[in-house]
C-alpha cells in the first residue's frame, strides 16, 4: 500500500473498531437492533443523498449493467452484514464480535479458493486449520460457563462472511466509479431492507436514552458513512489483500474501546482464542499464498 492508502485504510479500522462499543450502548439504552441498523443507514444515506445533489459534486448515477451487481452486494455487504452485528451484539460483548470480525481474511482466503482459484501451501492450509480454531475459542468463550453456542456468535460470523464477499466483489467496480459513488450505491441499497424494522421506530427512539440516541447517531455518521468512503478509497489506491489485512487491527480497536466506554472485557478464553485466529490469519496471509488474488476474476 501507499501512504495514502494505508492512512485511509488506518483511519476506517479506527472508526469501524469503535463501532461495536457504540451499537452496544445504543442496544443498552432502550433501542430495538432492527430500529438501530435502520436509523444508522437512514443517517447515512441522508448524508449521501446530500451530497449528491450538492451543487458541483459531478455525481453519476450508476451504468445500467451495474445495477443487479450493486444492490446484490449492497445486501450481502450493508444489509446482512448489519443485522449480523448488531442483532449478534444482543448477546456477545463487542470485544468478543470485534475479535470474530477481525476472522474476515480467514474467509476472504477460503474464497479466493473456491471462487477465485487461489492454491494455498502447506502453511496456508495449516493457518487456515489454526484460525479455525480461534474462532471455535472465541465462540466458546461467549458461550458463559455453560457452553452453549449463542446464536450472536452465529450471527457475527455470518457478517463476517458477508463482508468478505462484499469486499472481494467490489474492488472491480471501483475500477468504473468513485469511492463516494460506489459507497452511496451500496448504502442505499442495503438500506431497502431495514425497512421492516420500521414499526415502533419512533418509539424506540423516543424511550431512548440520551447516549444511545448520541451513539446511533455516531454509528450512522462516522462508521456507516464516511469510513466505508475511507475504505472503499484505500481499496481504489492499493492491492486489494493488503488493505484486507488492517483489519488485524480491529479487534484490539473493539476490546480496547469496549473495555474504556463500556467497562466490558471479553473472556480470557475469548481473548486465547482472539490471538490463536489472528496468528492463523498471519500464516494464511504471510505464508500460505502460492500466488496473489486475481480479483479480476471476481467481475
């Protein structure tokens, strides 16, 4: 990466770190998940109407082609990814659906390899095997002392997944448009479907408390708005895998956050767990790849 693109990419997992401490308070405050992920992208995709029909913003509404493709992966990306997340929070700490996020180039490998053809060596199979059983620790570890698998991990990873597709899929189009068009493409998009959560908006927002009407506030302007601009800059500028790769960083982000806002920490196994998935991605990234990702053959 360039210095560009490593600052912009640095700067989104920065803010996308805070986000699970922020959807947390928010889900502590008296919002439903469903009204949060709605207000979040109904903020965001005011924003990029705004700026679209800013006077000289030279905004391009979308090639016809393109059109299934962007709101395909505006719901994998925007919209199962959300209720992913925020739905899982309900019952893991955001350290803990940080640290399972953070498990998104581990899948992001497993696609390159059915989709994009990619052979892994010896090590990348063997990281592949290691990051696996982080994620089985982190998953444990959200479990409580009765080891039963709640569904929020479930549903992280789920999001995990999806943002590894998203991810992968659009760094051709960024090849046809600007990183705010795209982003608005994607943000409206997924939004479409959080409009089943619209019963009782008004009154969730209403029985809100003040920090978490201020959190879904945060969490529609900065992560859901300007850091996937950000992101979607740093992935036009630079290789497609290395700016994956930052989000190493997130999970540290999240705990460290969670544990500063929210007084709240993972549990140790989590954290075991954490370290053993980072260190596979590490060896999957590092050491397992026989070749670079094609990603044009994604389009």
């Amino acid at each position: 990466m360039n210095t560009k693109a490593f600052s912009m990419a640095l700067i989104t997992i920065m803010i996308w770190g805070s986000t699970f401490a922020a959807i947390r308070a928010s889900l502590h405050g008296g919002y439903e998940p469903g009204h949060l992920v709605l207000v979040r992208y109904l903020i965001a995709s005011s924003l990029f109407i705004a700026y679209a029909l800013w006077p000289g913003s030279k905004f391009r509404l979308p090639h016809k082609e393109d059109i299934i493709r962007i709101f395909i992966l505006g719901f994998i990306g925007i919209s199962v990814y959300h209720i992913g997340v925020t739905f899982g929070e309900m019952t893991i700490t955001a350290g803990e659906a940080g640290m399972l996020i953070g498990s998104a180039p581990i899948f992001t490998a497993i696609i390159a390899i059915l989709v994009l053809k990619e052979r892994l060596s010896s090590f990348g199979w063997i990281g592949l095997g290691v990051g696996f059983l982080g994620i089985l620790l982190i998953t444990l570890g959200s479990a409580g002392p009765s080891l039963t698998i709640s569904t929020g991990a479930f549903l992280v990873l789920m999001a995990a997944i999806a943002t590894s597709i998203f991810f992968v899929f659009q760094k051709k189009l960024l090849e046809r448009y600007n990183p705010i068009e795209l982003t608005a493409y994607f943000t409206w998009a997924g939004t479409l479907p959080f409009f089943i959560f619209s019963p009782g908006l008004f009154t969730s927002i209403q029985n809100a408390t003040l920090e978490a009407n201020l959190s879904a506030l945060y969490v529609g302007i900065f992560p859901a708005a300007i850091a996937y601009v950000t992101w979607a800059i740093a992935l036009s500028l630079g290789n497609a895998s290395s700016v994956t790769s930052m989000m190493y960083l997130e999970p540290a982000v999240a705990v460290l956050v969670a544990w500063v806002w929210l007084k709240e920490l993972p549990t140790t196994l989590s954290l075991i767990g954490g370290a053993i998935a980072l260190l596979g991605v590490l060896i999957v990234n590092g050491l397992g790849r026989k070749r670079e990702i094609s990603y044009e053959k994604a389009s």
